[in-house]
C-alpha cells in the first residue's frame, strides 16, 4: 500500500458534486445529481478487514476504511445517473471510478478535518436542507423518484449528511477567510459584461453586485482548495492500495468492452 503523493486535481465545485460524464442535462439532471451522485460515496465507516477479496481495504486512514465492496456499491449507485450505461464509452466510465476512488479518499481526509476542528451537522440543519431540496419537485414527486430509483431514503440522507459537512469545513477553513475586494467586482464586471447585462435583461430582479460577490467567492475557494487539500494529505496520511486497485480494473474493464462491443 502506497501512501497518496500525487495532487488530485478536483476544484471545490466538483468535490461538492462532481458531475459525472454521463448526467443528464438541464433541470432533471441537477435533481439527479442530487439524488444520485450524492450517493457516489456510500458510507466509508468499516473498520473491519475480514479475509474475503470484497472486504479488502481500498483506503484507509488512521480511524476510517473503505472496502472493495463499499466502493464498488458506491460506483453502482451512480449509474442511476444515467439512462443506459451501455453506449457509454468504457474509458469514460473508468475515469470515472478513477475520480470517484479520489473523491472518496478526500472524504475521509475532510472528516479527520472536521473532527479536529469540532464540526459537526446537527439534525435541525440536515432536515432543514432536505425541506429546501423537496421544495423544488411538486408534491410527492421526490419521495417517488427516490422509489422509482430504488434508493433507500436513509442511504440518500446519509449521503447528503456528508456533504452538507463537508460544505462547513470547506466554508470555515477557505470561504470565511477569503476578501473580495471592490477592485474583484470591477474587474469581473469588466471581463463579463455582456454576460452579466443579459442576466439582468432577462432576470430584472437579480441583485447584480450579489451575483458577481458569489461568483468571484466560488473562484476564489476553487483556486485555493487543491492547495489546502494537500497540506490535509499530508496531515492525514489516508492511504490508497494501488496493488489492489489495479487488481480491480481489468475485469471490469473487459466488461465493459464486450457490453460496448
């Protein structure tokens, strides 16, 4: 097993919700976004390193494991993202599984984060989340979409647990400390101005100056969260078998290329 040396690569918009290659577009695909890839990190909490080749450790840090068969149970969740895996190309989906193996590696480091830090998500927050989240489908229709799914309502309710945590590590160690300066919005405004009149065309009501502010506040967190998930790996150690992960590429790989063919 090999500790993680190299940098991922992920801004902070994707390690909120990476998208995956294959999600629908548009206003359904954000609702399976929500409802599907929030599911691609399914609880990492074993600590049980049992002989069969499903429980080996895929990653580890000094108080949280990840299995072979909790990152694969994790990866099938996320094909509820997409209509038919079938015309999806093979090197896409291992790319895929790529990313997902980083973005859970990161979960385990944000969590020792969060456990340092004394963060945590009480239930008035969750379930106020999850009340804004129903909002947005007519009555019933979220409850029947998780069923027509075939997602269990706990599953989907941890997973968003995690990353409504994660959001508060991310705001406490990067959002609160970042400035954006009058300087920031002139310069934004300059570069997008077109952009930003068509906005305010077609959306009158839109607070312009507060949009901008947000705007530059995402770029901000985004350029500075690959820098501080690093001195995170390095603090935290989690670790990833690499021997494993090669182990299990090939088979599936194979699959997919026979499915594809």
């Amino acid at each position: 097993m090999r500790k993680i040396f190299t940098r991922f690569a992920i801004s902070y918009k994707r390690a909120r919700f990476w998208p995956a290659p294959w999600q629908p577009s548009g206003a359904a695909g954000a609702h399976w976004i929500i409802l599907g890839l929030l599911l691609l990190t399914v609880a990492a909490c074993g600590q049980t390193d049992n002989a069969s080749p499903h429980e080996a450790v895929l990653i580890r840090s000094d108080k949280q494991t990840v299995t072979r068969a909790q990152f694969e149970r994790a990866f099938e969740a996320a094909r509820i993202a997409y209509s038919d895996e079938r015309y999806v190309d093979p090197r896409v989906i291992a790319n895929a599984r790529l990313r997902l193996l980083h973005q859970m590696a990161e979960e385990l480091i944000v969590n020792r984060r969060a456990e340092e830090l004394g963060i945590t998500l009480d239930e008035a927050e969750l379930d106020a989340a999850i009340e804004k989240i129903k909002q947005d489908y007519p009555e019933n229709a979220f409850d029947e979409m998780l069923l027509e799914s075939a997602i269990p309502y706990s599953l989907w309710k941890e997973r968003l647990r995690e990353r409504l945590l994660m959001e508060k590590v991310v705001d406490r160690e990067l959002v609160q400390s970042l400035e954006v300066t009058a300087a920031d919005i002139e310069a934004y405004y300059k570069a997008h101005g077109k952009d930003l009149a068509d906005k305010t065309e077609s959306s009158p009501e839109m607070d312009l100056e507060r949009f901008i502010v947000e705007q530059l506040r995402r770029q901000k967190v985004e350029a500075a969260y690959p820098q501080w998930m690093e001195g995170l790996r390095q603090r935290y150690q989690v670790e990833i078998d690499w021997e494993l992960w090669e182990q299990i590429q090939p088979s599936y790989a194979r699959d997919k290329e026979n499915t594809a063919g």
